[in-house]
C-alpha cells in the first residue's frame, strides 16, 4: 500500500504503523547483539589465532598476511570492521539518494536484511582457521545491516510527529534489547549446557546462526505492517533512477552548507558515537583478550547490557521530554567518559567488576543511541530522510570507524589492550565539545521542519 509522504494524521493507524516498525528493531538486534558484540569478535580472533599460530590458546606473535600487509590476528576484528565503515561511506549515500526516490521503501528494508542475514549465515561455516570467510561474512553482513537502517531510518519522519519522535526512537531501541536479549539467554543456556554432544566452538557457530535466522524470519513483520509512500523528489533530474539518485547526492552535497547545524551534528556524531560502537565492539574482545573470561561470562555480561539499556533508553526518553534530547546525549557522553575510564582499571580475572561495568554501559547505551536518532530526524529536510540517513549511518551501529581503526592499530603497536581502550575517551569528549555548538532550534528551522515543544 502507498500513502502521501505526509505523517499519517489519525493517530490510531499512525501507532499502529509505529508498533510494526518497533519489530525492525527486534529482528536486527539479535544480530547487533549476538554477533558484533559478543560472539563474532573473540570467535574470529580465535580463528585467526589459529590459522597464524595453530592454536588458538594464549598470546600469538605470529602475524597474518592480507594483500601482503601483516596483520596482527588480534587486530583482525577491529580492521574488519573499519574496512565495512570506508565502504559504507562510499555506498550508503548513494543508497539513500536512490531509496528517497523510491516509493517501494520496504522491499529495500527487507530485501537489505535478507541479504545482510544471509551473509551472516555463512558464518556458521568458519572454523579450521578459515578467517577470510569469517572477515567476508562480516563485512557483506555489516553493510547490508547499515543499507537497511538507512530505509527504517527514514520511516520514523514518515510515522511520527516530531513532539512524538524521542519516545517512538527510545521505544524501538528498548523493542530492540528485548529481543537482542531474548536470543542471548537462548544462545547463553546453549553454551553453557552443551547439548546434543556440541563443543563449544559449535555451540558458537550455532548461535551465530540463529542470530542471521532470527534477523531474517522477524524482518516479515515490519514489511507486512509498514506503508510505503510516494517519493518527493525536491529536485527533480531526467534520466534513469541510478542518475538520479547520484545526481542528488552530489547536489546534496554542493549545498549542505544551507544546512550547517545539521553537519555540525553529523561531525559530533562520527566522534562520539564512534566512542559508543568501539566499546560495543572491542567489549568482546577486551573482555576475553585482556580480562581472561570465557564466553559464558562474556555473554551473561552483555546479556546484563540489554536487560539495563532497556530501562535505560525508556529513562532517558523520558527525561528528554522535559530536558530536551541534547542535554541529555551531553549527559550520556559525560558518562561514557567515566564507563571507559573504569574499564580501563578492571582487574583481570574478577568477574563482579566486570558486571557493573557492563551495567553502567547499559544504562547510557540505549539512550545515547535512541535520542541520538530522533534529535538527527529533527535536522533533516522533508524528502531527503533516507539519503541524509544514509550519512548517519555511516557512524552508526553495525559500523565504525576512527575508533575501530584506533583501537586496532593501539594494539598492535603497544601490545595492550587497556592502551587501545583508553584512547577511546578521545572519541567522546571531541565528540561532546561539537555537540555544544549546535544550535538545535536554528538547524530544525533551517530544514523547513516544525520546532517540537521541547528540544
């Protein structure tokens, strides 16, 4: 069904439309969760250990050989990932500009994450030191996943009022942790008991599985009970879509200027959201590497992130609503500073301080990301929501970029982890001083958007 690109006006079909695009949030988290928290970041650096060393027990000194560059195996993770951000930067622009002139935006937003998880199914398949597959697996998934989140991106300007945005992003978000959490409980009982004869290294590759299952089976509801909408195509190109589509971003790009606020909060947000996806990401591995914990530990930890962020996105939605969204990601990145500096000092070996870390990340977790989301829809002009969320994108979940590439090259210069880790606290105070500058009222009217009652 297609409907005008307007916000639905009667609000009982709009909350309908808003309910089945929570589900998004469910069906891609497991992934998020499962796989680029906990479990694909030891497992492929384990891998790697492997095909180096030949074991993939204790330190390994042995580097690998990627296109004759030497690699560190326990690096490996960290490169992949910022390898997946450049290549988003290149294509995720083009994909936003060609979705926003589409009026078919849910086959995208399915089509993006049946892909995406049919990838991450093939990493079921890595073992005996095959990390190539491991790091191919990764990156097709990770792109994939970061092209439909600039589609279901878009869809919260279409489903929401901008008075409703902060609570409908933080109800998706905590959506989100509930079932990225529900199938680590699942993955963790599978761990632990080893059934059916599994080793643990099965037992890994079957939860990895069910992640890209999981991703790919609940992606029907949202595409069932979303709506698409006619395009507007605020500057219209002749010739085919694909010309189109490049020439908008270009002259998106030639006249951002008449957009500065917006950009500023795009600057502020490549630093410190990479602060946010580098401690997701190296949390695995710094916990497993650093620490010594085995993967029971690590998963009930993260399983301790969802079931706190939870409370923490719905909290700090909350609080929004009467502090307004900036103060309170501020707040968040003031916060995240303090999580990395404790991290560093954790004690190897002691699992308690470990768990309270974990939960103070889940506390400003959900609430960094979610009002981070609704604050950016506010700054993006009318008809361009998929093509300006495509640059969002390219720092958000499912990638990163200077954190990554930091911590990956922290590592193999010093040897250390803590090292690695500390430098991350770059990431969110540069990130924090940007963020001060916007203007938030004059970059929603610069974008010919209404001013909420509260910013």
């Amino acid at each position: 069904m297609t409907v005008t690109s307007t916000v639905l006006q009667d609000p009982v079909a709009r909350r309908r439309e808003q309910r089945g695009w929570y589900w998004y949030d469910w069906a891609n988290s497991a992934f998020v969760t499962t796989v680029g928290t906990v479990l694909a970041g030891p497992y492929l650096t384990s891998v790697a250990k492997e095909a180096a060393c030949g074991t993939s027990e204790g330190d390994c000194s042995v580097d690998l050989s990627l296109v004759g560059i030497p690699v560190s195996p326990g690096a490996l993770f960290a490169y992949v990932i910022t390898f997946t951000t450049i290549l988003s930067a290149l294509l995720l622009p083009v994909v936003g500009a060609f979705v926003d002139r589409s009026a078919h935006k849910r086959r995208y937003l399915a089509g993006f994450a049946w892909v995406g998880s049919a990838f991450a199914a093939l990493l079921f398949f890595v073992r005996d030191g095959n990390w190539a597959l491991g790091a191919v697996a990764m990156i097709g998934a990770s792109l994939c996943l970061g092209a439909s989140l600039v589609v279901y991106d878009a869809f919260l300007i279409q489903i929401s009022t901008p008075d409703e945005r902060d609570g409908v992003s933080s109800r998706g978000w905590a959506f989100g942790y509930v079932g990225g959490g529900l199938l680590l409980v699942l993955n963790l009982a599978l761990v632990l008991t080893l059934p059916f004869g599994l080793t643990e290294g099965s037992a890994v590759r079957v939860s990895l599985l069910s992640a890209a299952l999981w991703w790919a089976g609940f992606t029907i509801i949202p595409l069932l009970r979303l709506h698409d909408r006619t395009p507007i195509d605020p500057d219209p190109v002749s010739g085919s879509m694909v010309r189109r589509s490049f020439a908008q971003l270009w002259h998106t790009l030639r006249h951002a200027r008449a957009y500065p606020m917006t950009l500023m909060f795009l600057v502020a947000y490549l630093f410190f959201n990479d602060g946010v996806q580098t401690v997701i990401y190296a949390s695995s591995v710094y916990g497993s590497e650093e620490l010594g914990f085995g993967t029971e530990v690590l998963i009930i930890a993260i399983l301790l992130v969802q079931i706190v962020a939870i409370f923490g996105a719905l909290g700090l939605g909350r609080l929004a609503r009467t502090r307004g969204a900036k103060k309170v990601i501020l707040g968040s990145i003031v916060a995240w500073v303090v999580v990395v500096f404790f991290g560093f000092l954790l004690p190897a070996g002691s699992p308690v301080p470990f768990f309270v870390l974990a939960a103070s990340i889940g506390l400003v977790l959900g609430g960094t990301q979610a009002l981070s989301r609704s604050l950016y829809s506010q700054l993006v002009p009318l008809g361009r929501e998929a093509e300006y969320f495509s640059l969002y994108q390219a720092t958000e979940r499912g990638t990163s970029w200077l954190g990554t590439l930091a911590f990956g090259i922290a590592f193999q210069v010093t040897g250390s982890y803590r090292v690695a880790i500390l430098l991350i606290v770059v990431f969110f105070v540069v990130g924090g001083l940007l963020l001060r500058k916007v203007d938030v009222r004059r970059g929603i009217v610069e974008a010919g958007n209404t001013v909420p009652a509260v910013i």
